[in-house]
C-alpha cells in the first residue's frame, strides 16, 4: 500500500494545475457514485419481497389512516 501512495504523489506532482483540476473532478464525481451504489446494495440486501406495494395497496392503506 505504501508503495502505491508513493506512486500516486508522484502523478500527482506531474500534472498541471488544470489537469489537476480535471482529475478531482472526476475522482470527485466518482467517489459519489460508488458511496451512492453502496447505499443502494445495501438496501436490495436488507429489502424483502413483501417490502413492496402496488400502487392500489398505498392507495388503500392511505384512504385507511
């Protein structure tokens, strides 16, 4: 592990001030899309079939309260 962050710093310092702008944005942009699909697969694990209504049962349950 200690090699590759010694790797990444030295990209890092190769690249221009626009280009490293660049980067972040898209590791940046990245970085959300994989904390998003986490929460995602989290929830499809703990969902269960009989979590789910129709539009009819919601409809039914909310004409009930």
């Amino acid at each position: 592990m200690n090699l590759l962050r010694i790797r990444i710093h030295h990209l890092i310092e190769q690249l221009g001030d626009e280009e490293l702008d660049s980067v972040w944005n898209c590791t940046h942009a990245l970085h959300c899309d994989f904390y998003m699909l986490k929460a995602i697969q989290q929830v499809k694990r703990s969902q269960q079939p009989w979590d789910i209504l129709t539009h009819d049962e919601a409809v039914r349950m909310l004409m009930f309260v």
